[in-house]
C-alpha cells in the first residue's frame, strides 16, 4: 500500500516533518511518501494562501494516479482543495483537520482545536461544522503565532499550546484537544504527557484512517459529486 | 462606481452574457466591466473545475484593485473563491449564490433552486446552508444538462426549466425559485413571465447589491479574516 | 421609485432621523418618504410594543399600495410584522435587522449586534437565527439604556456603544458590528471611524437594498405565504 | 383556578367550539372561560391576519388578570401573540400549537402535522422549529380548505383529514398526528378512533397543561424578555 | 388515576422525596406511588450507571402494566431508558429532564440547567438537545457535587445551587432555572422565592404533566417505534 | 494488538458472522475475538431490546479489560451502551453505525442508510445526527425485515436491499449506501459489486478504524464525561 502526503504549501521542512510523523504510527507494510508543490505560498494562512495552493496539490494527485498511489492525506489543516481532491482520485483522501474531528468525536464527547492565527478560527469553524461536530467542539482557539513561527521559535510554540490546553479544559470543558495546524504534528506525544489530556494530530489521524480504508477496499465514491472532473472539448485542466 | 464581473471559467461567450444581463439592470451611472480568465476551465462543474478557476479569479481582483474597482462579482453560482477573493479585494465581492439566496429569502418564504448537473447539487446544498438558508431552501434540483449546453440548445434548456419550475411550485411548495448557473441569467425574464413565479437571477442578485454596498460605503472588513494575505519571505503570490 | 419608510413607534424625532439617514444614502432619482402611526407605542422594547404596532404599520403599507409606493423599510429593528407586512405589499418590504445581517454576512464572516434593552436580546437572537446567521453572530449585546435615551443622552449612549464594539472584537472575535436599533442610525460612520470596524446600521442597509430590489424588478412573491390576505364575508381588516 | 381561553379571531361559533372541547377534559375544580375579539379578522389565514388580531387578544388577557385569570389559553394553531401575551400576564400563556408540539414529541418519537390553507405551511413549520420539533416533525400538511369551511363542510372536512392521516403514516411515517387548527378540536377523538393513530388537539393539549402548570405554582418568568411592558411617558398602550 | 414514579437508583431516600414531592403537588384524586430497583447504582452519575439501572426500571414498568399504573415518571435528570420504557409501557412515560425542558420553554425564553457533577453536563446537553431546546438553554452549569452529597451536606448544596443560579442570569442571560437532578427536588420552592428566578424541578413537571396527558387521554403511540418490543422465540426479555 | 467484538445481543450465529467478516479485514497482526452475552435478547429491535442487553455488553467489557483488550467494537447497528462502555473500556469503543458514518463522510458526499425494521429507523437517525452526518445522510431505509430473518430468508434479503440501494441513489441522490445491522456484514462487497455504488458495511470499517486508533495510541479520554464509573459505597454495578 502507497499512500502520499501532500503538504500544499512549498516549505519542505514542513513536508518532511509530516512524513517523519507518519513514518512514527504507519503500518510495517505501508509505503509513505510526501510530497509539496513548488509555486504554492510557503504556509497556508487564510483563504487566500489556500486557493493558491490546490492547483498544485491537484497536480500532486495527478502525478501520484499514475504511480498507483492508494490514498492521499492533505497535509494542511484547513483541508484545503479536500472535495476537488477526491474528484480526481480513486483511492480515499484525507483531510487532516476531518480525521481528527472523526477521532475526537470516537474518544471524547467534547474538544476544543488551537490553531495558530485568530484569521483561521472562522475556517475552522465551517471545517468542523461541515464534519458533524458542531456539538461536540467546545471552541477554536488560536495562540496567536504564525505557522512559520511554530518551526522559528518551537519553545514559546509549546509554552503557548500548553497554556490553550489548560484553558481548554477548565474553561471549555474540552475532553481532548485537536492541534490545528500540520506544523504541530511533532508536539502531540509530549503535550499529552505534560498536559494529562488526549491531544490529536490531525497527521496521525489521517495517516492511520488512511491505512484503515485502503485495506477494507473503500475508494472515492465514483458515484455523482465525487465522480473524475468532466472532459470538456478544450480548457480541461485536471481531467487530461 | 466600477462594477467589475469575473466569470472564472475561460468561455468568452458566457462572460458577454453575464455583462450583457448586468448592463440592463445597473445603474445609469455605474461602468460595468467583464473579464475572464484565459487558462482556466471551460465550465465549472464540480470542485476541480472551481479549484482549478480560483487563482486565476484571484489574478483578476488583483488587476482590478490596480484600477480602483469598487466592488467584483463572481459569475459562477457555486461561488468559487468567494472567501478567498474577499481577503485580496478592498471592496465588496459578491457571490451570485449568495445574493440570489438573500434576495429569495426577502421576497418569499420557500424557494427552490435549479442547476445544470446533478453533480452540482450538493456543492450548492452547502452553500445554501453556508448563507443560513437551509429552512428556505425546499430542494435543489437539476436539470441533468452541461453548461455549454445552455448556450448549445437553449430551447431545450428553457423547457427543462419550466418544467422544474412547475415541480418547484406543486411538490416543493417553493414560493420562488434561483437559477442555478450564470450561464441561465438571460432566461429569467421570461421564465417569471411564463411560469408566473419569480425566478432570481443570481447575476442580477449581485449586481444590484454590489451597487447599494458601494453606494451605502460599505467595504469588506480587514478586521480578521477577510484580512489581506500576510507576506511570507518568500512564496507569497496573491499578496505582492 | 418611491420608497417610504414606516417607524411603527410613534415618536416622530425617530422618524425624521431614519429619514435623514435614508436620505445620504439614497440614489439621486429616488424619492424617499418616512411615517409613523400615531397611535402606537412611543418606543418598541419588546414583544407586546412590537404587537400594539404593527396594525398601524400595515395601515401606513395599505396608504403607501394606493400611491403607487415601490418598496417599504420598517424601520425597527425587531422587524415587527414583517411577513404580514409582505402579504399585504406588491413591492418587497425590507426590515433593518434582516437588511443589516444580509450586508454583515456579506462583507464579513462573524459580526455582533449591539441593541439598546437586555428584553430585547432574546428577540433579535431569534430573528438572527430566522435570517440564517447562527453560526456567523457571534453574541448580541445590550448597552441597557431605553431606547428614547439614545436621543437624550447621546453622548452617553455613544460611549456605551464603543465600549460594546470594542468588546465584541476582543471577547467575540467579531469582524463587523450591526447597531440593533433604528435610533443608533446616525451614529454608524462615526463610530466606524473611531472604533475602526465596521459598523452597519440597518436603516441604510434596508434603503440601499431596497433601490436594488426595485431596479431589479424584484416584487414579493404573491405564491402561496405572502399572498394577499384571503377576504372574508366580514370581519376582514386589511385586504378591503 | 380560573383558566381564561382566547380565540384571537372574531368568529364566536369557533369560540364556543374551544370552550366545549375544554369543558370536556377540564379538571372538576377548574373554571373556564372563552372569549373572543370583536374587531378580529374572522378566521387567521396567514400572518396578516394575525397581526390584526393581536392587539384585541392582548386587550383580552388585560381583562383577564383584572378578573384574577390564572393562565390562558391562545386558541389559533399559528400561536399569534404568544410572547407579547407572556409579557402582559402574569400567569402562564400556552399557544395550542406549542402544546400540542409538546404532547407529541411526548407519545410519540415522530410526528406530522395537518392545517387547512397550504398558505400556513411555512409559518407552521417556523413554529415547530421555534418549539425545538425539527426532527421530530416529519412534514406539514394541508387539506387546502378555509378554516370557516371546516365548519360549513365538516364531512368534507373529516374525509381530507383522514386522508391526509393516512398518508402521515405511510408517506412520512409519523407514528401521531397534529390537527393544526383550533377548529378541528372536536374532531380529534373520532379522527383518532377511526385511524388508528394518535390524534392530539391543541386545544385539549394545552388546556391540560395550564392546569398543569397552574397547580404547580409556576408562573411566567418576569426575569428580562417577559418581563411587563416598559411604561413609556405617553403611548403606552398595553401597559397602563 | 394511578401515577407511577420510578426512581432507578436504588437508594430508597431519594425515592422517597420524589413520592414527597409529588404527593405535595398532585391533584386530589390521583394515586401516586413511588418504587425503586433493589439492584441498582445508589446514584446514576454517567453513562455506565444509566445502562446499569435500566433493566430494573423496565420491571417496574412491566410490573406496573399489571397493575394497570395510568401513566409513570422516571425520576432521574440523564431521563435513562426513557425511549425503552415507552415501548414497555401502555400510557405516557415522562423524563422529568423533557418535563422541565418544556416547562422553561413555556415560562421563559431562555433558560440555564444545574445539575451535580461535571460528567453530567456533555448527557444533558445532548438530552436538552434532543428535546429540541437548544437555542432556549443558555447553559447547563454544575455544583461539582456528587449526588449523594445533596442529602448529606445540604447546606452546602443549597448555597452553591444559589451561586450558580445567580451566575446563570448575570452571565448565561437565564430567564429560568432548571433543576438538574431529582435529589434537587425539595430545594425548588425555597431556590424560587430566595432567588426570585423560577426554578423548575423535573418531578414537579412530571407529575403534572403525566396527569395532563393521562386525562386528557392520551396514551404512548403503539405506531412504529415506541410499539411493544417484538416478541422473539427465546431471549425476549421484557416482552414476556 | 487484541480487538474484541461484542454482539450484544445473544445470537451466536451473528456474533460468528462479525467474526468472520473482521478475520477477512484485520491486518495480519491483529488478534480479534468475539463474544456475545447469553442472557440478553435475540435481536435488537427497538429501544428495550437494547436496554436488555447492555449489562451484558458491559460485563464483557470488563472481562476484556482484564484481558488487555486493546479496543471493542460493538457489532449492533443503534451502537447500544456506546457512551457506557466508553466509561468502562480504557481504549477505544467503536460503534459499528458511528464508524460507518465516519466512512461514509470520507468517501462520498451524501449517503443513505438501509436497515431491517421501520421501528429502528427514527432511532438510526437520531444516531446519524449525533454523529454529526445530519445533511449527509439522505434517508434512513428500512426493507421491513426482522434481524433474525436476515438468516433465515438470505436470498430475499439481498434482493430487497439491492431494491432499496437503487432507490437510493434515484430517489435520495446517494453516492454511497451505509448497511444498517450487522447481520448484513457478509453481503456488503457483492451488493457493492451488483449495485455499482460503495456499500459500506460498519462492522468493517469499525474493525479497521479500531487497529488505526491502537496503532495511532490513543485511548478513551478519561478527562470528565468517558471517566471511569465513580465508585459509591454500595451498588456500584460495573466499577467494582
């Protein structure tokens, strides 16, 4: 089984953090690879930065179709491009921000997502209303960092977090906390130990989630809204 | 005042339609531009399509803000970009879902919405209930038609909608009904006319609310999200 | 086009100040009238006002259908008897809450309202909620002063509502702000100015939405809910 | 206990239709009441009509708490009135649609409901949704006869009705069903008997329940939104 | 008429102030008896102690139904096994969680619930939900208090009840006050007239409630999911 | 790693069948073992029938943890006693409806659900709206067949739900179709091989979603609601 992580940004070292991540918790058998594009903004901050990124991303999905590749993870926490990736796939594709909602929603009854940007938090918000968990999430915080700074000054990046998590049980009454952002991947297992609660990566989630439905034989539903992008006689950009 | 329409699909006969439309309806002293981008799908139909017409929409904004536009509309009913053309322009942007719902939910109670393929239903399912009218809104339904065939067997378009129309009243119970797809604007006359229901077009929807925004002074709010993209280093591409 | 504003309260200083804020923001070659009943509470805070209004208000809409009116703002922000309102009107009846929320889901993604009594907070979170925009409000705040107070002490009035607008940016994380009271209409561009948010003011919201409307050729729907009341052999007060 | 039945249109003949269904299910102990308006429409077919009824039902319940009423009654299934009633009283306000709505998601895990005009449709299913039923309220149905021919025609009136009953089950699987009209109370026992399918009647459902409510000793909250009306200097209408 | 309140734990004081409670507000001719299961948690805080309680409950249902008990009342906030019991029971089975719910949706417009531990509040919250309040619940707040401490230390209690009923309409905005556990009962009257806050509690609505419904006839619906559980070769539990 | 599934009900030809289906799909290393109690009813249909067999169901929970099971599924379509055993299990409960909403929400953009009885199909739905899949989820399908005769009449099985997966996608517009009891597990791959469309059986995805969540570390939060059952001095049932 192959499957890919697409980090739709062009900062490599992000990239490769989510692949070191997903090499952690994948399964003996699995074969992972990570790829990001070229041209797409160096980190994804709001819907801007997100619609410059998914032509590129697309692309990747492209280029892993014709390797065979099993099943995709986008490595962003906004999903971006999610529902325009899965027209152009066979096997399933991940959201990072869906799979840990999906996870949250299995072993708690309540959580809260921190996210580095107070401009993401309404994103996030739809993201996690669009995946059922209007209820079960309490708030969407944010430490107030860019995602670059999560790599620049990794120290007051925990600090921050840890601090979010502590509000977040007491005053949210979360039962476990999501990190909103791929470049926080590398903190959960530390920020569990320390904080006492259950802190879900969205990498981790996906990752395995991933694993979970190329062995069971679940593919992208070919049947209406997920069906391949329609040929049309010039101008088709995905479906050649 | 400065009006400028974006069709993000690359089908120069669709964007004359949607200007020809605004031209009747704008204000005498409101200029009106059209443009498209040239690289992008012939019709959006699906989330690739969208995805793949986004940047170059945003490319457009950009250009127009040079110019001193004052307010865009984006002339593809599944809104693409919407969020993301909001953060990048100064002024207000217009979605023609969005505007055609908000006028459906001043001047009826129950509306239902007809667009080309069944594939679009859920995508604007969504957006429906993205702009709060999921109680409204009876039913989206289809006409089972490409969108270059809009403009290909226009007789026949017309007559599918009529009779999703008459379906719309008797078995939705729609007090009002949206066009689903730019590429129907022309036809709304006299669809109202000979159905003897409104039919709103979206493109209508937008333009005239484009103009009360600008003329009321109202701009799209930089506080939080729909804030400019943040420069990165490097990498940036909407924000130079 | 002749628009006329309708303040269902009787208090005459309220109706010239909605009419003077209709007046700035008015297209060149529309005519714009503003009434009041005569015999209805002083001020509208809450339910039972609203009531012991609206007969007045439908029979200030029944004057204004025999001169020929295109389109009517109610100008209280409860938007008392709008939907009767629309049954009894060819043109479309705008109200100042629905108009206000309509431009802030527009030109933003959060917003909060702040209104005059904490009764009335209860009220308008319901017609928010009937408008579609639960997830996109954030809070709805009250400055608890009467409304006739904002006339006689504006300066206080003016200073509470800073302190709310500032609030609602820092504890709601609100993009834009709709002042949820007609009497707060003159207020609006300073406040934007000083607290630099976006501040909307329904009266101008629902009068430029109005224009658009009316230019469009957009009628209220007579389908079904907001047809003509049904005459009876006796007894019936608004359709003779 | 005094408990005081208000039917908000002018037709005494539904009046005195309400107050026999009462006197049926009444406690032994308890006393009713039952009046009408003078100057009301003389059946409520959409929100017009109830807007014009409103003020003579609140005169009504001013009556009434000068007499010592305990709790009242609103006798029309759109509920007209129902908060500005519960600010003017002191005793508790039941609307029959509220009760009956309550009864139902009691007895029953699905319901639907069946009026006369399809023109109360859309304000019904608002109500419903008011009163927390979204789910539990499978479909509003009408029999497409004026409410005063209910009791012109009440052969044809009964046989729409079980039809639609019938098809409540079938079609919507509903396991109860709502007549929604204060003048269908006295079919309810037979409608039930012959269906097979519990039938709840407003009327009956919240008669009992402001017994209820009486001998528990709750009253209307008078903490912030039904609260008394605000006395005005001048103008005040409901509250001298 | 013969009322039936069954309290699931098996801690026989807390049954015996329900029956008090009741017994203070019932009417004159209804026979109230009160039971509990010997085998049961002493207290139900969560989950695991709900499902433990439940099969005792349906005995006393089945033994009930020979007897020929009218109507029951389920005397615990979490409202467990309430859809259960209605399949096994003839006439209505009420939850004295929806008793009160629907109680504070008739006497107030908004509302905040108190009950003991903080694992209780993610069930009631779903409950208040399912019950169709969500928008009416401002809060659900608890004591930190374990059940069985409310017999033991009521000072205690009382004063921290008092506490977090004043937070609920200084911060939460509550009109009214719900009870969030039947060991609560006794406190209401005294909370109510201390506080000046309607305070409901679950038994009293019950009560009434089920004496409403059971006069004015009606009976659980047999019609598809709260029919009488299917009767299977072997197995069949409670069926029998 | 050691997966137990729990059939909660006392059918061991069903609880075989489960097996049977989880060997086909675990991975290599997975041990899986599948119980069932003995005292509980033959099949779940309806609420008692799942009330009746959670003491059982949570009895097997505790022996599994003395075993150092890894993680349970529970192999009932209404996921019976989920929230309870998570109280009592240390890693993760699935729930076979919950996992295959997760599924479905992954590879498809709207989906309907096809179980056995009309009686189980308000409480499937009430389980897809907390799991967050209201707008995904079409419609709940019932084929009006008992559990049991799923065995018995294999063949009329198939063709009835063959029937009612093409109603699906014609009728409801699904793009994938959910299995709706356990007892359908083994026929999921031909009808999805028949039928064109995914046919998601939950039993599969719960047993992979289960490996992924072991594999990823996480465990049950035990941070407030999913904590242990708290201990009382007497009658703690499942926490001794």
């Amino acid at each position: 089984m192959h499957i890919r992580i697409i980090n739709p940004n062009s900062t490599a070292s992000m990239t490769r953090q989510a692949l070191e991540r997903a090499l952690v918790v994948k399964n003996a058998d699995t074969q992972v690879s990570a790829v990001n594009p070229l041209d797409t903004p160096l980190s994804i901050e709001g819907g801007a930065d997100e619609a410059m990124a998914v032509p590129g991303l697309l692309s990747e999905i492209i280029k892993g179709e014709a390797l065979g590749v099993d099943a995709y993870i986008i490595a962003c926490f906004d999903d971006p491009g999610l529902h325009a990736a899965r027209e152009v796939a066979r096997g399933p594709v991940l959201g990072i921000c869906q799979a840990a909602v999906q996870v949250a929603m299995t072993i708690s009854r309540r959580f809260s997502v921190i996210t580095t940007l107070p401009r993401s938090v309404p994103i996030i918000e739809e993201l996690v209303s669009a995946y059922g968990a209007d209820r079960h999430c309490r708030k969407v915080r944010s430490i107030n960092l860019p995602v670059l700074s999560l790599e620049e000054s990794p120290v007051e990046a925990e600090a921050l977090l840890l601090r979010e998590i502590e509000r977040s049980t007491l005053e949210d009454g979360a039962e476990a906390v999501i990190l909103g952002c791929a470049g926080m991947s590398t903190l959960c297992d530390r920020l569990t130990e320390v904080s006492g609660v259950p802190v879900i990566d969205g990498v981790t989630a996906a990752m395995k989630l991933a694993e979970a439905l190329v062995v069971a034989g679940y593919t992208t539903s070919k049947v209406n809204s997920y069906n391949y992008p329609r040929e049309k006689s010039a101008g088709c950009v995905v479906c050649a």
